[in-house]
C-alpha cells in the first residue's frame, strides 16, 4: 500500500511538472538590454524593444533568464520586464496596438511636453491602446497608451501608427512577393535616420546598433521581421548574381557588383577555405545603388564599395554575397 502510495505521488508530480505553465513575460522598458551573464559587467549579447514577449527559463537574485522570439538566450533584470499568466497574455497580444515610429521620445504622465515622463522610447516600441467605447482615446495632438504593467500615459501622435499585420521572414524564406519595393524604400528611410548613430556590439535601437542591428531595427520599423544575426539574414531571400571583391580593382569591382538592385541585403566575410565548407558572414548592411552602401561600422555610415572612391569601404574586399528580398 505504501509503495503504491509513493508512486500514485510521483505519477501526479509528473503531470503537475509536465503541465506547468512556462513563465512568459513582456518587455516593460524601450530597450532590455540582454547579456551573456547575470551582471551588469558582462557582454551584451542583443537588445529587445518595449512590447516583446519573452519566456523566463532561469533566475539569479533580481536577475531573470529570458529567452527572446529570435531565439536568443540571456540574462536581463526583473525591472525591464512584466510577467504574464497564459489568459492575461493572450489577452495583451490580442489587444490593439501602437508602434513608435520616431527614433526617440518619451511618455508622458499628462498631455503635455510640461508633465513628468513615464519612461523613454526608442523605434520599434510597442504600447497598447487606450480604448473607451471601442475607440482610440485621444486628447488634440497626444494619444493615449498603456504599457505592459499596465501604467498608462501620453505620446505624441504623429510619432506612433498603428501596429498592423507583420511580414516575419525567416531563414529559408525566399521572402518574394511579401516585400514590395515601396516597402524596401522605407526601411531604407528609416535606415537612413540612424545615419551618426555610434556602433555597439548587441545593439538593435537609436541608442546604438550593431550591423544586423541596424538592418532589423530599420525592418522592424516598418514591419518586417528579419533574423537578428548576418549569419542568420544570409539564409532569407533569392540568391543575386555577383562575384566576391577580393582582389578585384576598380573596374573589376563595379562589373562584379552592376547586379545588385537598390534594397539588396549585402554581406561580408570570408569564403569557405576548401570546395563544400561554409563562408563566414561577419557584416551586412543594405546597398543603396551607384555602388553605395548604408551600414554600421564604426558609426552608421554610407561608403562606396569601389576601390580609389573617397568615401570607400575599407573592408569592401570583403564582400561576398547579396540577397534580394523585394519581388
């Protein structure tokens, strides 16, 4: 009786443990800063904007292990986030939505430039909407939002638009048809914001933005998600036509590149050293035309593929494959 005592407890720990609910959480802060180690000392490995839903997986004092949608897994503190139970956040993704669209603002407490800010934000940002009656609740130029928590305050409304359907292109995805060219022309705006801003390792916002980080911020504001390493976004669209750079001169490089398109998602890095090894992908950015590239080295910055020009790219011998994702 006792041995089948023990294992009937057993068997309903098993269920307990095997329906346990995941701890899901949202990013209450406009930047979560993720990095490799549970201090504050430790390398950032990626950032995560306002409104992202993360899973915890793992606990050290106020420190919370979170795994992101890219998948990223690394530590961040318990104040940059807001955990949810399964019915509070599906009732929170259901919920309409604002996206920030400017590169930096704040909240405030009142409708008014005047009143105390809540907290900062940086594009990409989400927020919930302020409904009353089913409608957006407004007050002249500020619309009302709400954050994760569930505390609630004012942006300026021509620096938010409503979040909509996104294109989530994945590795593997041929991505055509899904982004037009108009499409393609706004993330390159929205790139083109960001031009001065200074280069951090891990960083995806206007406070700093690695060369990945750069391209999927600007993507993301516009709403395409692309993976968030070079190494990943190599694996999404067509292949385009080009040859590496190494060693070419400057007739040699533009005849190696006059197939890339305004929009082309431009990689850097070295080719495999034996027939069937794998090239390693160290850099992108996104090719503007006129043999021209926007990316973040150093600084985000706009350079010339081709060697002799001015404002050359001291590693554009480096460059080693292009994908399309436009049709």
């Amino acid at each position: 009786m006792k041995k089948t005592f023990i294992i009937f407890c057993a068997a309903l720990m098993s269920i307990a443990a095997f329906g346990q609910e995941k701890r899901m959480a949202v990013v209450e802060t406009s930047t979560c800063y993720m990095r490799i180690k549970p201090d504050y000392e430790s390398a950032l490995e990626t950032q995560e904007l306002m409104g992202t839903v993360v899973e915890i997986v793992g606990e050290d004092g106020y420190w919370r292990e979170i795994i992101s949608p890219q998948p990223y897994k690394a530590w961040t503190t318990e104040k940059t986030l807001v955990e949810f139970n399964t019915e509070s956040l599906k009732e929170y993704e259901e919920a309409p939505k604002y996206m920030f669209i400017g590169l930096y603002g704040h909240i405030f407490s009142e409708p008014s430039e005047k009143s105390q800010t809540m907290c900062d934000l940086v594009g990409g940002d989400v927020m919930r909407v302020v409904l009353n009656k089913g409608k957006a609740v407004t007050k002249g130029k500020w619309a009302y939002v709400m954050l994760p928590s569930g505390r609630t305050g004012w942006v300026h409304k021509n620096q938010l638009k409503r979040l909509g359907e996104r294109i989530d292109i994945k590795q593997g995805d041929k991505a055509k048809g899904l982004v037009s060219v108009q499409k393609m022309e706004d993330i390159i705006a929205s790139a083109m914001q960001l031009l001065g801003s200074p280069y951090l390792w891990g960083g995806m916002s206007a406070k700093g933005v690695d060369c990945s980080g750069m391209v999927r911020i600007s993507s993301i504001m516009n709403d395409v998600l692309l993976p968030r390493n070079a190494s990943q976004m190599i694996n999404c669209g067509t292949v385009v036509e080009m040859t590496p750079l190494s060693g070419l001169d400057k007739e040699q490089s533009k005849k190696a590149i006059e197939k890339l398109q305004r929009g082309d998602l431009v990689f850097f890095g070295t080719l495999p050293a034996e027939p069937g090894g794998k090239m390693r992908v160290t850099h992108v950015g996104i090719y503007l035309g006129n043999n021209h590239i926007i990316h973040s080295s150093h600084m985000v910055r706009i350079n010339s593929l081709i060697p002799g020009d001015e404002d050359h790219y001291e590693n554009a011998h480096k460059l080693i494959a292009a994908r399309r994702l436009v049709n």
